[in-house]
C-alpha cells in the first residue's frame, strides 16, 4: 500500500484523496517512511517536520470528511527548498550563517500551497544561497542522485529533484536563478518549469540575483508541475515586480496538449560539439517525435547566446554581494565575536568569514569588485548590454518560432567532486539555462531519455517568450505523453530500486 | 582591463565585511583573475549603441496606499537576532578604542 502510494503522480494522489479512497494521513506517512528509509543514502532533506506534516494531514482529512470543497491538491504532501523561508521550520538556504534560524513568516509561495490543502514535508538540501549546480556548496553536504549515489544531482535545487525523483516527495517547490530548478531536472530524470520572471512571487524567497531569480515547480511530471505552478503563479502586492495580470490554467493547457502546427526552433548555437553526444542523440529524437506529432522544427540562430555566462557571471555576483549584505550578524543567523571582543564592523567581518562558504565568499568579492568605482561600466554595465542583445536574440527567434528547444545542459550527471576545484568548468553547466533568465522568458526541462554511453538522465528544454508559460506546458505535455507511450512507462520507472539502502538501513536500526 | 592582486582581493574583502584568511586572499586573487578574463568576453559585444537592460520584464513604478499593513510583531522581528534587550537588536561597540 505505502509503496504503491509513493509512486503516484500528484494529480493521481490528489484523485484518490478526492473520491476517499485514500486519507492524506496515510499519504504523508507512506512519503515519511520513504523518507526515512531512503535519505539517509539520498541526503535530500535538511530537515524533515514529520508531526507537523501528520497534523496538517488529519486537518484535511478532516476538512473533506465535512464536505469542504478542496483544490486538486490537497493532501498532497511537497517539499520545500530551503530557499524558501517557512514559518515555523528552520530555513538555512543551506548556509551556515542561517544554522537554526526558524523564520517569524512564510514565503507567499509556501502560503499558497499551504492555502491549496498541500502537506509540507521539510525542506530540501541546496548549494550555499543556490550559489552552484552540483549541492556540493550546501554547507550540510550534499546530495546524491537517485540514478547513480556517486553523482551529483545538479544545483542549486539538487535537493528538490532529488526528493522527487527518489519518490520521498510528489512534488517539490525549487528556485531558479540560472538553471537551478531546470538543471537538476536533466540530470535527475524529473520535470523543472521556471516560470516567467515576476509569475511567481519573490517574497520570502532568501534573495540571490534578485533581477533573475524565479520560484518554480519540481515534479516527476508536466501535469504536476501545471497544477502546482497554478497554485503558486500570482499577482502578490509584496513583491513589486509580481505581474498583475491573471494567468490561464497551465494545467488545462496539458491536458489540452497538441503540438500539430507548432513551430519549434532549434538554437543552433546550443546544438554543438560542445554537448555530449547521448544529450545530443536523446535531443533530436525527441523533436523528431514532436515532427511525427505534427510540429514544424526550424532551425534558428541566437548569436548572442554565447556571451550569456560572461554576462551573467558578472551581474549575479554583484546583485548577490549585495542582497548578501543583510546577513550581517544583527537580525538573524550567526554572531562571531572575534577573541578579546571587537567593533561590530569586526564582529560581521568574523562572523561573514565563519559563516559563508567558499563560493559565496569568491561570488561577493567578484561582486564586489565589478561593482567598485572605475569599474563599474566596464563589468556591470558591458553585462547589461549584454542582457538586451540576448533579449533582441528571443525576440528575432519568437518572430519565427512559437518556442525554442535546447538540451537543457551539456552534460548527463557528473561524478561528485568533479569539478569542484575548477569554478568555470562548473559555470559552464548552465550555459543552455542562463539565457531564460536574462531574459526574464519562461523555459522548462522534461526528460529525454538516457544517455546511451552512461544510462543517466538527460532533459530537453522548451522556452517560450514572457507570459507564455502555458505554451512550454503544451510542448513539454504533448512530448511526455509521445515518450511514456514508446518507452512503456515513465523514464523514473527504470531509475535503479534504492530498497538496498533501506534493507542497510533497516538492519542499522534507522527505519 | 586590470590584473588583479592580492592587495585589492584584502580591499574588496573589507568592504563588503568578510575577514578573509591570508591563504584565502591568496587562492582568491588567482581565481578571480581566471573568472575576470572570462568575463571580459562581454566587452567584445556591449558597444556604445547598445542600450543596457537592469530588468527582465518592463514595469512602471508600483505604488500602494500609506498604511500599515500585515506586518511582523516586535517579538516576531527579534525572535531570530543574536541579541536583543526585548524591543531592540543589541550590537556590539560601533567604535572601536582609537576612534
């Protein structure tokens, strides 16, 4: 029964929650003893609030039980990245300057899923203030991917994809500042959407570059990820760059999902030697499924795509050193006194050093110092401009195309400790995702296949212009549905069985 | 453009308030330089007629009315300092003994 329950979709669990057939409490205790079973081996969880995930259960179970009318998840259980701040339960954004700090609010992401009836699990392991693609920064060490424990589950949101992809959680809420929700769904075999810029609200999301960061859905499929990007994609007066207007339903749109006359443009720039020749072959296969579905694919030219991780390496670190300026050992987080006392101008110096990683640490100084006097046009300003060729780039591309089609990374997971040492090789991984987020445009990554010279994961990605998130979902849909039909069932399906971990597991005495 | 030494990596550790080991200035100086000469790629590319963009999705001003809203307790807005006296954050000494 627990195991059965922890392999249905979202909007599976949610029907068999409707008609009674299913209670949430038994759903969230089926996701706790996966939990328990597994993250031990799969490390996806920085804190798991078992009791609290119990008691919201019965609290639906109860609400139903008195013919309260109830959105299509409730009851469903969800983990929330550490990003996230949750009232109530510690959020660290996998830094140790934020050890132990229980946050006095939710973020309104968390608060609408909390509103639709969904049960919050815990919170899921990320790279320091999602500064990474590997979790190899989280402060809490990392996280291992469910397909092969000796790599990496990409970054930042590895904890997210790993919960899913590992059946510990349905559905998982990431944040997306260059590619962390949509990469380590390529790696992991799992579905990543970030929305367009300003769909989802910012507030209570522990801020990176606040120019590029976007809350999104993680989950195992593109209906799933529809239905929660429906629950948290709104106008929220707290955050001033929220859109106003009202969204279509994502989930209508896959469901309604027909790719006939669709026209799909393939970045040429983004189909090159560069990529790994299984991404590649998984790549092309999958739009020529879309082609046999009746989509036209039309190859397009996005010259200015190759300078994006210059651009973007210049303006992130400059937002982030200075939206990282608040963790400054007053409000929250960490105090270190230097011995004998000090100034709190010492105190913050010695508490920033104790307190932040070394990528953070190379990130605000990089920042720092394209924001200093004489510089400042050189770096920061050059970066900008580069923003709006790379902008011109969508718009010349969306004037032929209805969305545009990329492997989402060049590479299927690498080993941990790869390239941990080598900063730009590790940059180099979102040089496919980063473009979406200069741009402020929408982009989603579904799973391809697996590689055939390593069996790992790879994901396609789908973008499309501003506000037209419901386009991905029609694509990224209608492509699933193709793939699930020649495979024979979901690509999770032959992801490898982690029971031996809960056998060891069990014999240590942990479950 | 500039080649980075260790002298500026201490300075830029200053002012933006991290107290940097020795060793760390070292490492740091070397790959900042590395990360520097990537991005320098940009100026390839942003020439003078290009204008720059500081925002993904255009917006106008976004203003509300004057008035208190849902906002955090006193209690609430202490509850994860370091240190507080009850109603106010408490930090250690502004100026140091010299100044």
């Amino acid at each position: 029964m627990s195991e059965h329950l922890i392999r249905l979709t979202a909007a599976q669990l949610g029907e068999r929650l409707a008609s009674g057939d299913v209670s949430s409490v038994e759903a969230t205790r089926a996701h706790l003893d996966r939990i328990a079973a597994v993250d031990g081996a799969v490390h996806a969880f920085l804190h798991v609030d078992g009791e609290r995930a119990l008691d919201t259960a019965a609290d639906i179970d109860r609400r139903r039980a008195a013919g309260e009318e109830l959105g299509p998840l409730a009851g469903v259980p969800i983990a929330i990245k550490d990003v996230l701040v949750t009232e109530g339960m510690p959020s660290t954004a996998g830094s140790r300057i934020l050890e132990g700090w229980v946050p006095p609010y939710d973020a309104t992401p968390v608060r609408r899923v909390r509103e639709a009836g969904m049960v919050v699990l815990g919170k899921t392991n990320m790279d320091e203030f999602a500064m990474g693609s590997s979790t190899e920064h989280s402060a809490y060490g990392p996280t291992y991917n469910p397909w092969d424990l000796e790599r990496i589950p990409g970054g930042s949101g590895g904890g997210s994809a790993a919960s899913v992809a590992a059946f510990e959680a349905p559905v998982a809420l990431g944040s997306d500042t260059g590619g962390s929700i949509r990469q380590p769904a390529h790696v992991t075999g799992t579905v990543g959407v970030k929305p367009t810029y300003g769909a989802v609200s910012r507030y209570g999301s522990i801020a990176l570059a606040s120019s590029l960061d976007q809350v999104g859905p993680v989950t195992r499929t593109v209906l799933d990820a529809a239905l929660l990007q429906d629950v948290i994609a709104g106008h929220d007066p707290r955050d001033s760059t929220s859109i106003p207007e009202a969204w279509p339903s994502m989930a209508d749109a896959v469901r309604r999902a027909d790719v006939a006359g669709l026209r799909i443009g393939v970045v040429k720039e983004l189909d090159s030697d560069g990529f790994q020749s299984g991404v590649r072959s998984r790549f092309h296969e999958a739009l020529e499924l879309l082609e046999r579905g009746g989509a036209e694919i039309v190859e397009v030219s996005a010259p200015h795509f190759e300078y994006s991780i210059a651009a973007y390496y210049l303006i992130l670190p400059a937002e982030a050193s200075s939206n990282l300026a608040k963790f400054d050992s007053v409000r929250f987080g960490l105090r270190v006194t230097p011995e004998g006392g000090g100034t709190v101008e010492q105190v913050m110096g010695a508490t920033r050093e104790a307190g932040f990683g070394p990528e953070v640490k190379r990130r605000i100084i990089l920042g720092t110092y394209a924001l200093s006097a004489g510089y400042y046009d050189a770096y920061y300003g050059s970066a900008q401009k580069v923003r709006t060729l790379v902008q011109r780039d969508f718009d010349a591309a969306f004037a032929k195309v209805d969305v545009l089609a990329t492997p989402t990374a060049p590479t299927t997971a690498f080993k941990l400790g790869e390239k941990l040492d080598d900063p730009l090789a590790m940059y180099l991984n979102d040089i496919a995702t980063i473009p979406a987020n200069l741009a402020g445009v929408p982009g989603i990554s579904v799973p391809a296949g697996l590689a055939p010279e390593d069996g790992l994961p790879v994901g396609i990605q789908f973008l499309a212009p501003a506000r037209e998130d419901a386009r991905l979902y029609n694509v990224g849909g209608a492509l699933e549905r193709l793939l699930v039909e020649q495979w024979g069932g979901p690509l999770l399906d032959r992801a490898p069985d982690l029971s031996s971990h809960e056998m060891a597991a069990a014999e240590e005495g942990v479950v | 453009m500039s080649e980075i030494n260790a002298e500026q990596v201490a300075h830029l550790a200053n002012l933006a308030r991290i107290a940097l080991t020795e060793e760390e200035i070292e490492h740091l100086t070397a790959e900042l330089g590395q990360i520097m000469q990537a991005v320098e790629k940009v100026s390839e590319v942003a020439t003078p007629d290009v204008p720059p963009t500081s925002h993904p999705i255009p917006m106008q001003n976004v203003f509300r009315d004057d008035v208190v809203g849902d906002i955090l307790t006193v209690e609430q807005a202490l509850s994860g300092a370091p240190e507080s006296d009850g109603s106010r954050f408490v930090v250690s000494a502004i100026l140091g003994e010299e100044q």
